[in-house]
C-alpha cells in the first residue's frame, strides 16, 4: 500500500498540473498576492509515520485558515465542553466573513472555522494565556514535532492593515458580550495565528493529531482526547471549506480545512494526512489543483470516510 501511495501521489500530481489553472491568487493580502502562481506540491504522511511527497512540497506557505484548527485544538483541551457555550458546531452555508448571519444569532458564530468563531477561539486563548502568542506557537511546534515553525509578521501586519470586516465582526460580538478581552490584543493573535508558515510536509504531520485519534505518532502522548479529535474531524468535514464544505465532502469525503495562502489538508482517521498547496483559488476561496487532486486521489484508492 505504501508504494501505493507514492505512486497515486505521482500520477495524479503531473495529471493534475497538466490541467488549465482558472483560479486566481488572493489579492486582497497584498503579502499573498505577490506569491508564485504556479507553485504546487502535495506530502502525504501515513499513520506508520511514512512520507510521500510531490512537487513544492518542502517550500513553506501561510497556511492562514488551516491554522484556525490547531487554535481550536489548544482551546478544546483547555475548556472541554465548556467552549460551546460560546461557538457552535453548524455548517454556516455562508461566507467566511458573513456578518448579517452573525448578528442574526446574537453574536455567537456558527462554528470555530469561519472567521467570527475564530476570532472567539483566540479571545478564549487570551483568558487562558499570559502570554498566548507563544503559548500557541509552542503548541504548534510540539504537534508538528518540529521548533523551527514560525509566524510571518509581514504577512501578519499585510493582514492587519485591511482586516476592516474582521473588526467589524469582532465589535459586533463585543457589543453582544461574546469578546471578554481588548479587541486588540485578540485580532493580533487572530492574525498571528493565520500567518504561521509550513510547508505541505509539515502540515500534514502536524495534522496526523487528528488522524491518530489525538495523540502523537512520534511519542504516543495523548494531546487531546479521541473524543475531542473525534469532534474536531466531525468540524473540519462539515465546516471546514465554508460554503463549500458539502461540495467537499461530496467529491473528496474527508475532513479537511482549506486556507486562502492556497493549502489544503485532509485527514483520514487512523490512515494518513495530507496537505496540497496551489495558490490559486477558486471563487469559494479554496484552491482550485488542491480540490481537484484530493477527489482524484480519494477516488483511484478508494479510501474516503464513506
């Protein structure tokens, strides 16, 4: 099955790559926008710990929203069921930054994927933390078994400059009580958090938590419970690509989150994860070869969650 992998991997990647690219690169990130179109890799790491890669698969990327799941890994483990007193676990079936459907529910976001639930998810962070902007990073760097993970500050102050919608989220939910700390310290982290820096390999990695039932492949200490990843994988497949989640699940069946910097991962519980990083992206904002290559790849092995 092994070479198996790495053999589907190859064939998909050149079939995927030869195929005409109509998607366009986030523009309104100028630090994104000025990223190389036609990069494109795809790193699979199986349960044994096993790595196969394609393509710019070692070049690292801002993952940007992918990171919103690790934001909430931290979260979960530290509140335990109590973290759904104040974000949901619902599709949105809206865009990202969907502010009508935020003040229609009373300033709680639908779940902890779009950007409003995300924003709740940092601000939690910072009740939790003293100093949340290592301790986040710290988490990060020890379930990506790897200390040389970063934040890209440029890339963190692009965002910041332009991030008027998000604070237009994040006051709405302070003015319904849903923020506890100042709105500034929360949007830096928020940002920070979207501007960490992996490369596909990396990614998918850090995402074996997730399809090893919480705990480490490297050591087998148990991060978070096979409940809480459980919960999580059960997020990311009905939440995980916005208003394009059900396509998702339709065509590729497996959970997985997708970041407008052009990556996407996926986890197969007890099997693999595995990241694809193309920058342009599609009008939902999820990147047009990364769709394109997981439903391929989900489809020649046969290997999704349904």
């Amino acid at each position: 099955m092994n070479s198996y992998y790495e053999q589907i991997l190859k064939e998909i990647y050149h079939d995927v790559q030869r195929l005409k690219d109509n998607g366009i690169v986030a523009q309104y990130i100028p630090e994104l926008a000025s990223i190389d179109p036609s990069k494109f890799g795809v790193h699979l790491c199986t349960s044994e710990n096993e790595n196969y890669g394609v393509g710019d698969h070692e070049e690292k990327f801002s993952i940007q929203s992918i990171g919103k799941v690790l934001s909430l890994a931290l979260a979960f483990q530290q509140k335990g069921e109590d973290l759904w007193d104040r974000v949901g676990v619902e599709p949105s079936g809206n865009p990202f930054n969907s502010l009508w459907q935020l003040e229609y529910e009373h300033g709680k976001p639908r779940n902890p994927l779009i950007n409003s639930g995300a924003i709740v998810i940092c601000d939690i962070l910072c009740s939790l933390h003293k100093h949340p902007h290592s301790e986040f990073l710290d988490f990060v760097r020890k379930v990506a078994g790897n200390h040389s993970i970063e934040y890209n500050q440029t890339v963190a102050n692009s965002e910041k400059k332009l991030g008027f919608r998000n604070a237009a989220l994040i006051n709405m939910m302070k003015a319904s009580g849903n923020i506890h700390n100042e709105i500034d310290e929360v949007l830096n982290l928020y940002y920070q958090m979207c501007s960490i820096e992996m490369s596909c390999k990396e990614l998918a990695s850090t995402f074996l938590l997730f399809a090893n039932h919480g705990k480490l492949i490297s050591s087998g200490e148990q991060i978070i419970t096979s409940s809480m990843a459980k919960r999580i994988n059960a997020i990311m497949q009905t939440c995980g690509f916005y208003d394009e989640a059900g396509d998702f699940s339709f065509k590729v069946g497996l959970p997985g989150k997708s970041g407008i910097g052009g990556g996407i991962v996926a986890v197969h519980p007890g099997k693999y994860a595995v990241a694809v990083w193309s920058p342009r992206l599609n009008k939902k904002g999820n990147s047009v070869r990364g769709m394109e290559l997981l439903e391929r790849l989900t489809t020649k092995t046969g290997l999704s969650i349904f």
